[in-house]
C-alpha cells in the first residue's frame, strides 16, 4: 500500500488539477487579482497608520524637556558658536536639522557630545537608539546631504543655568513641536482599527472566490480518488498551489500597498508638518517581511482553514439551528461585552464577537425571513421570489457578509471622518483665531507693543489682536493641599478674537466676565478630570500671590492632555513668570508688514518670528481634505471590491440557476416579466444586506466613538449620525443589486433555443 | 368535422453555425385533434426538441404556419412582438410543457409548484393536492424537490401539468431519466390522464413502445445536415 502511495506521480497529478485554470482562467485571474487588492488594501492602511505613529512618537520623544542656546544678536548658530560654549564649560549637543531635496526631515546629532546629558532625558532616549536608521542620523552624514534647508541647533540639559553661559548668549526653550494633542492618535487607532476590518473583509472575499473554484473542482477531485489518489496528496497539491499563488501575488500587493500609502502618508505628515512644525521624519515604516508573513498567513487561512483545522470544520458542520444559537450568543455576548468592557482589548474582543455572530446570523436570518415571507404570501410569484431569496442567501454567504461588513465599515468610517473633520475644523478655529501670530522676542517689551496696537485699533478698522502670556498656575486641589500644576494661556484685551472660541458650557455673557476680571476659564480636559463645574470657584496661586475665581466657562480642548485655565493677562500679579509672550494679530485694511516693521523697531530686532495663520489653515485644511478624502476612498474601495465580488458570485451562482428562470418564460412569462422578477430579487438582497448593514454601521460608530476613544484617550468627539449618507449607501447598495440584474438578464437574453438540456443543469439546490 | 386542435404547415427551422446552416426541420406539415396523441420519434440530433420548442412558441421557425387553437402563427418578423405575447399566454394556459428533468423550482415544495403553475394558468390552486394524491404522490406534498425520487419528481412535473388544464401537453423525453419499471409507470399516468381529460399529447422519445402507445407517429428520420 505504501509503495503504491509514494509512487504517486506528481507530474500528471499537477497537470490534471491544474488543468481546471487552463478551462477556467478567470477564476484565477480573479483569486489572484483578489488576494493582489486585498493585501494591497491591507498593507496600504496598515503602512499609513504606523508610519505615521511612529513619527508622531519620535517627536514626542524629541520635545520632551529640552532648551536650547540662542546668540543675543538673533543670528543663526555656526560651527563656532559650538566650539565656545564647550570652551566655557557648557553641556551642548548639536542638533542639525537639514530637509533634504527629497524625502522627509533628517536630524544631524553628535552623540559623543550627548554624553553630558545624563541618563534619564529625552534627548539620551532618543539617542540610544541606533543612528544607522532614520531619522536621526549621524552628524557628520547630515552635514554632506545635499539640502534645501538646513539649521544648526545647540540643546543643553536642564540644569544649565544662563548664568553659567558666556556672553553673548542666552537659554531659550527648544520646542520642535507643541504637542497634537491626542486627536491625531485617535485618528490612528481608529485607522488602525479600519486595517483590521479591511483585512477581514478580504479574507472573506478571498475566501469566498476560493471555495468557487473548489466547488467546480469538486468533481476532479472526486474522480482523482476513484483514480486511486489518496486525499492527502490532492490536499497537499492544493496548500501548494495556493501557497505559490498567495507568493506570486503577495509581494506586488504589498507594493501597491506602499504606494498607496506614499500618497496618504504624504498628505497626513504634510499636515503635521505645516500645522505644528512636527516634522515627519523619514518613518522606518514596516518592513517587508511582516506584511507578506500576514499576508500568507491571511490567504491560507481564509482559503484553506477549515481543511488545516479539521476540528474547526465541525463548527461549520453544525445544524443550522446550533450554529444560529451560538451565533446569537456570541452577538449578545458581544454588545453586552462592548458596553461593559473595562479596557481596550475587551473592546476589541467585543468587537470581533459582534462581527462574527453577525455575519453567521446575517444569511440565516435572511433566509429564516424570506421563508416567513413566503409562507405567508398568496402570490404565487411572490412566494417563488422569496423562497429563490432564501437560497440566495444561503449560497452566497460568504460575499453577502462581505458586503454586510464593508458596508458597515464604509457607514462608521464616513461618521468618524466626517466627526473628525468637523472637530479639525474647529480646533483649526481655535487655534489659530488671527490672521498672525507674532512671537515677542526675548527682551523685548510687550507692553510697548499693545500701547502701539492699541493707539492704531481706533485708526485701522478691522484690525484685531490680543496678547497672550503663557506660564503656569498651581491650582489647589480639593481636599488636597499639595496642588495642581495647570497651564496658564492669558489673554488681553479680551476682544473678538477669542470670543469666537466655542464654549461648551458657560455662565450668562461668558466673555464679558472674562474681560471684566471676574473669573477664569477651564478647559474641557481639567474639567473632566478634575471635576469642574461651571459656577465652581478654583484656589488659584499665580505667582506669589492666591485667590478664589470663580468658573465661567469650559472650552472644548479636542483631546489637549494639560489642564489649562483660560484668563484676562490684566489681572496677572506682577510677580507671574511669563514663559512664552505672542501677539495675535489679524491686521484689517492694515498692511501686516507695516505692523511687523513698526515692531521691529519698537524692539530694535532685525527680524520677527511670524507665522502666517492664513496659509497654515489653507494648508492643513487642504492637508486633512486629502487624508480624509483618500481614508474615504480606502473604505469606498473596499466596498467596491465587495460589490464586485458578489457580483462575480451572483453570475457563477445564477448561471447554474438560469434554467428555473427560463422555466418561467415556459410557463408563459414574457422575457420583461421574468427579468422584472430577476430584478427584484437582486434588489430585494442587496437592499436587505444594507438594511442589515445599517444597525451593524452604526453600532460601529458607537464603539469607536464613545467605547473605543475614550478607554484610549480619555475623552469622547461627539457622535453624530448621517441619515443622508444612509440614504447614499441604499443607493448604492440597489445599485449593485441593478448591476447584477442587467448581468444576469444577459445570460437570460440568450436564445432559448434547447431548454431541454436538463443533463446539464445543476444549481437545483433549495 | 371539428376543428383540429394543431395543424402545421410547410414547417422550416435551420441553425446556423459558423458560417455552415444546418437545416434541422424540413417542410414539416401535420395535424393533431383534439384528445389525440402523437409520438415524435427520430435518433438523437434529429430535431425533436427543436419541434416541440417551436410548438410552444420558445423558438422560432424560418418558414411555415402553426396552427393552434385557432390561433394562426404565420413565420415571419412581422408581429413578432405580440405573437411573442400569444405564445406566451398559451404557454400560462394552454400548453403543458414535461421535459426530461428538472420541470420543478428547487425552492418551492411539491405542492407549492403545482400552486405555483396553477396558479399562473389562472386555475383554482386548492385542487393542487388533489392532483397530487391522484399521481399518488399525496404524502410527499410538503417535501422539495431534492427531496423525492427521480420518479416522483416526474409524477409531480405531470401534477403540475394537469393542475393548469391543458389543451395540448408538449412531453420530451418525460421519461428518459427513468428506470424501465418507473418510466412504465409515470407513462401509464400520463396517458390515462390525457384520456380522460381529452387533451392534445406530442411526445418526443426514444422508445418505441411509449411510441407505439401513441395514436399518431412521426418520426423525423435521420440526423439531418451532417
Ligand atoms: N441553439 C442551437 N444552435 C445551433 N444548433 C442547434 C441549436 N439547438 C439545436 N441545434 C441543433 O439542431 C439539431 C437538433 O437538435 P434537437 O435538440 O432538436 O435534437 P433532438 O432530436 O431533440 O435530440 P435528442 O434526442 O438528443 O434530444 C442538432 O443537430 C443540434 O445540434
Ligand atoms: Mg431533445
């Protein structure tokens, strides 16, 4: 027996299974080009999300406690200036920052000169990593990159005091970025959390073009084994032949995957870039190795899982009423789980659970309905299309839940995006109320400035500007003495510049207290956490000196971490530590650089930093615009690629049912009435996915908003609901149902010449 | 004398493929009346489906007239839109069609199919059990047609004929799938019924006694254009 059994000729054995592609092409044209656009999918959400994690990381890591040396006359930092300060005995670490002709940010740093920083600081951090990689490299290596932009840094710990510095220069703190706050990461995870929806959705197309093909082999298979071919070597033939497929395709997807990903991460580091100065440093991304791993891993699952795990394939084997039970336990199971779960992962978890009762009960409940329909139905015709719904449902599985799925995803992607966007927008708004921001030299005298702006405000109209002095407080805790340190942003005069702020809660005419000194405000984030109301009154020591304010308003912060109190600079004791002093200007009919040159000479500097609000919103908008554009274009293509998928299925599926429909023309149906008939079928499938796509989309957007954000982030973005985007999705979805009609009309549309071909028909499943 | 129920004349269908036309039916002219059978005998490939197809309207002949229940159906474009509808109505009410296998949707119960074609013939559907009882299939009603036996398939597809009253049944073959025992069976059904109802019969098939139990025989020869 066993010699027979190895002497089982591979060659002819190949030939004769591979001699189903030869007949039929397509079918590997199409499980080729779907495990091609599912990896693509995959790897071109996965590579954006960490990309542009990990950049978001390094530079926090860069700004985390850092100041820097700055020459008094306001030059720009040359070789020399290093070689002085180390002279003097001063810890420095060049930092070199050069945008090179193409590709992203790169950092020079010396980490011999490192060394007097110590352990523990953000700098060593960073620079305990190797400097082979991007984007911290070596000194030297930066200094030869041919840039279009370079600048020389000189960073010193935190215990250098500026009396420890020579002449000429003074400490400044050095800030590559003000933190995003943590709506960017939410962004992420949320995308991250698409990944994994992208890739489950594929592999359930994948899954469902795969087991096609092998039903349509079946009975190659079947003669094989009459052949005297032991099942084992047919299985091992088929784990090779997808295998070599999933190889041959894989590595092209992740390429495409890439490049799709060049485009939305380009967008998405463009917009850190210009919103917050973060550069995106070249990201070390992902290899190759992890995506194509996942990738086969994926593809022999979702082909081949039932077959590795025989165990598994008991489940699938279950009776229908079974497996609908234990689909609704793991549905129940799940919600109950979502609104319960304490910690991310659980959501996670919940999340899958939903999934997967869903999509086992979604054809069942499909059919389960259609019979009920049909039982109770009069019409002849009509019960006929129920029943035919019924079968529908049943042998389209796999497509159908696919589609359920992207339809789902597309629905609560488009609800985040679009909530995203709104909320970008506003703390656009916030953030960058004027048209300018000036910043005040170091040394230089504010109050001179704001008399001036003060004496043009009655002459120039539109012009409009505030001050804002930024330091910190200590805000007593309740109950406890030892106090809260929160940010101070004070403002004056407190004009209609920042009365455009949104509040989100506040007392009667909020901004006229402000600007009257009676109170402060808060931002959303200290609120939370500490409980503030509005009406409360804070213990506020600001400086030397302490006292009670009262609340009078809560702003909405979009995710700023650090509490922050909001007040009227005017009533600032003289002893509060300014750390960082700007002006706000929109300029009105007034030229700005009539200001900025009037400024200049008021504090005798040779130049100004300006940043032109205007053309960062114009860019950041733009910027979002895109990376929102093309998140909705990932998740439309998806959509699409399931549509296509069941429309593929619904024409394999319904040629083998052709018959039962010219059966009907038999029996006396016109040609227009059967294809009206085959029309609302198709209609009365695709709309009823989408109905049950509908619950499915916006518990979604339930767990992403309100269960999911908040666990990671601490705080929630509103939920808001979009009926017209449901509406959109019907549409759409009945336009699928139209398409796959028409398709299925043209197979009817064919001469019915030999309807009697009965040997030839197959499909009389029920 | 009566009117006959079917009258062909002159009868022509050729196919075309490639750029060969295969002549299929030659000049054919018959009639059949009323309560009459006729076999349609021929080896394989001699165009005995493609008669019964252009019998019930599914295909169309090149030259000719069919006659049917007084309805003249001259071959020819002209018209073709409402002699597509003609044929379509009596298809739905005069014209019983049995082939050889799958005659019933797999998604509808036996008696729900015999519902289902009573129904669109405009008969009364409560006596669909009945039919099936008298082709004593009356138990399996509620079983779907993946269900039953070959056999029994066939008995429900005559069930289903019966239930809309025909005035002409067009059989192919209605026993080709069947075991000698069975196919006897199912014939003598079908016969009896036709009697006793009084409709038109033309069977197509390949065994001569079915053919000999037949009032009229045609047979339309050889293999014709090879
Ligand atoms: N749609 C078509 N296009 C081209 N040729 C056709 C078409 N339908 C039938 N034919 C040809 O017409 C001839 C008659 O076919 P038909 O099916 O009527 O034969 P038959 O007598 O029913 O054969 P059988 O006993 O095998 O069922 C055959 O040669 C067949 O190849
Ligand atoms: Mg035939």
């Amino acid at each position: 027996m066993n010699g027979s059994r190895s002497r089982t000729p591979l060659l002819p054995l190949a030939r004769a299974l591979l001699s189903h592609y030869r007949r039929h092409p397509l079918q590997l044209l199409a499980l080729a080009v779907m495990i091609v656009l599912a990896t693509m999918l995959w790897t071109g959400v996965n590579h954006l999300t960490s990309q542009a994690r990990a950049s978001l990381n390094q530079s926090e890591q860069a700004v985390a406690e850092r100041q820097q040396v700055l020459r008094d006359d306001g030059r720009d930092l040359v070789v020399d200036d290093f070689v002085s300060l180390r002279l003097a005995g001063v810890c420095v670490m060049p930092w070199l920052e050069v945008t090179p002709e193409t590709g992203n940010r790169l950092v020079g740093v010396d980490p011999l000169a490192a060394h007097c920083f110590g352990a523990g600081t953000g700098a060593s951090q960073v620079l305990d990593q190797p400097l082979d990689g991007k984007p911290f490299v070596d000194m030297h290596t930066a200094a030869t990159i041919d840039a279009l932009e370079s600048r020389l840094y000189l960073l010193t710990p935190e215990i250098t005091q500026a009396a420890d510095l020579p002449d000429g220069y003074h400490l400044k703190t050095f800030s590559v970025s003000p933190d995003t706050g943590e709506l960017g990461d939410s962004f992420l995870l949320n995308l991250e959390a698409l990944g994994v929806l992208v890739l489950l959705i594929t592999a359930l197309l994948l899954r469902s073009v795969y087991l096609l093909g092998l039903a349509q082999r079946r009975d190659s298979f079947a003669l094989l084994h009459r052949f005297g071919v032991p099942p084992g070597h047919v299985q091992s033939w088929l784990l090779l032949e997808i295998l070599s497929l999933a190889l041959v395709c894989v590595v092209p997807g992740v390429w495409l995957g890439r490049w799709l990903a060049a485009g939305l991460g380009g967008g998405f580091g463009q917009a850190l870039d210009g919103l917050f100065d973060i550069p995106l440093y070249a990201g070390q991304g992902q290899g190759w190795i992890t995506p194509v791993l996942v990738m086969l891993a994926v593809v022999l699952v979702a082909c081949l899982g039932d077959l590795l795990l025989l165990r598994f394939r008991e489940l699938f084997s279950l009776p229908v009423p079974a497996r609908s039970g234990l689909a609704t336990v793991l549905l129940v199971a799940g919600l109950a789980m979502a609104f319960l779960a304490p910690s991310l992962l659980w959501v996670f978890v919940a999340v899958a659970l939903v999934f997967a009762g869903a999509g086992w009960l979604t054809p069942v409940a499909v059919a389960y309905v259609a019979h009920w329909r049909a039982d109770r139905m009069a019409e002849p015709l009509t019960r006929w299309r129920y029943r035919e719904l019924a079968v529908l449902a049943r042998r389209l599985t796999l497509p159908l839940v696919a589609l359920q799925f992207a339809l789902a995803m597309v629905l609560a992607i488009q609800a985040l995006v679009t909530t995203f966007e709104d909320t970008f927008d506003r703390w656009l708004g916030q953030r960058l109320e004027a048209a300018y921001y000036i910043e005040v030299p170091a040394g230089a005298d504010g109050n001179k400035a704001a008399q001036s702006l003060t004496g043009q405000q009655e002459s120039v109209p539109g012009l409009q500007w505030h001050r804002v002095k930024r330091g910190q407080a200590q805000l007593a805790d309740v109950g406890n003495a030892s106090g809260l340190q929160v940010d101070v942003f004070a403002v004056a005069p407190v004009g209609s510049l920042i009365r455009q702020w949104a509040l989100l809660e506040a007392v009667d005419q909020p901004w006229k207290a402000l600007a009257s000194g009676q109170g402060v405000m808060v931002n959303e984030q200290l609120a939370r956490r500490q409980k503030i109301e509005v009406g409360d009154s804070l213990l506020l020591t600001l400086g030397e000196q302490s006292g009670m304010l009262p609340v009078l308003g809560i702003y909405p912060d979009y995710g700023r971490p650090v509490g922050e109190v909001l007040l009227n600079s005017e009533t600032l004791p003289d002893g509060f530590v300014i750390r960082f002093e700007s002006f706000s200007v929109t300029p009105g009919e007034l030229e700005i650089g009539s200001i900025t040159g009037a400024l200049k000479q008021l504090w005798g500097v040779e130049a100004l930093a300006i940043r032109d609000n205007g053309t960062i919103r114009e860019l950041a908008t733009g910027v979002f615009d895109q990376t929102f554009a093309l998140t909705r274009a990932m998740t439309l293509l998806t959509l699409i690629l399931a549509a296509s998928a069941l429309l593929m299925m619904g024409w394999v599926f319904f040629s083998t049912r052709a018959w039962y429909f010219r059966l009907l023309e038999v029996w006396g149906m016109s040609q227009r009435q059967v294809a009206g008939q085959l029309l609302r079928l198709a209609l009365l499938l695709t709309g009823g996915i989408a109905i049950l796509a509908l619950p499915l989309g916006v518990w979604l957007t339930w767990v992403l908003v309100h269960r999911i954000n908040p666990l990671a982030f601490g705080w929630s973005l509103p939920m808001a609901v979009y009926p017209a985007f449901w509406l959109q999705l019907a549409v759409l979805s009945l336009a699928i149902g139209l398409s796959i009609s028409v398709l299925m009309g043209r197979q009817l549309g064919k001469p019915a010449a030999t309807p009697v071909s009965a040997n030839a028909v197959v499909g009389g499943e029920r | 004398m009566t009117e006959s129920l079917l009258a062909v004349r002159g009868l022509s269908k050729q196919f075309v493929s490639g750029n060969e036309t295969v002549p299929v039916i030659e000049k054919l002219s018959f009639t059949l009346d009323e309560g009459q059978s006729l076999a349609l005998t021929g080896r394989s490939g001699s165009g005995k489906s493609t008669l019964l197809n252009l019998l019930c309207g599914l295909a169309s002949p090149d030259a000719g007239t069919i006659v049917l229940q007084g309805l003249v159906f001259e071959a020819g474009s002209s018209g073709a839109r409402q002699k597509a509808a003609a044929w379509a109505s009596l298809r739905r009410q005069q014209i019983g069609v049995v082939f050889q296998e799958a005659n019933l949707m797999p998604a509808l119960s036996l008696l729900e199919n015999v519902q289902f074609r009573a129904q669109l013939a405009g008969r009364d559907p409560s006596k669909s059990e009945d039919w099936l009882a008298r082709l004593d299939i009356g138990e399996l009603a509620g079983r779907y047609p993946d269900q039953v036996s070959g056999g029994q398939r066939q008995r429900a597809a005559l069930a289903m004929v019966f239930a809309m009253e025909p005035a002409l049944i067009l059989a192919d073959e209605p026993t080709g799938s069947l075991d000698r025992h069975t196919a006897c069976e199912v014939a003598g059904v079908l016969f009896d019924l036709q009697a006793r109802h009084g409709c038109g019969l033309i069977l197509a098939t390949h065994d001569a006694e079915l053919a000999a139990a037949c009032q009229h025989h045609l047979d339309l020869g050889h293999l014709s254009g090879l």
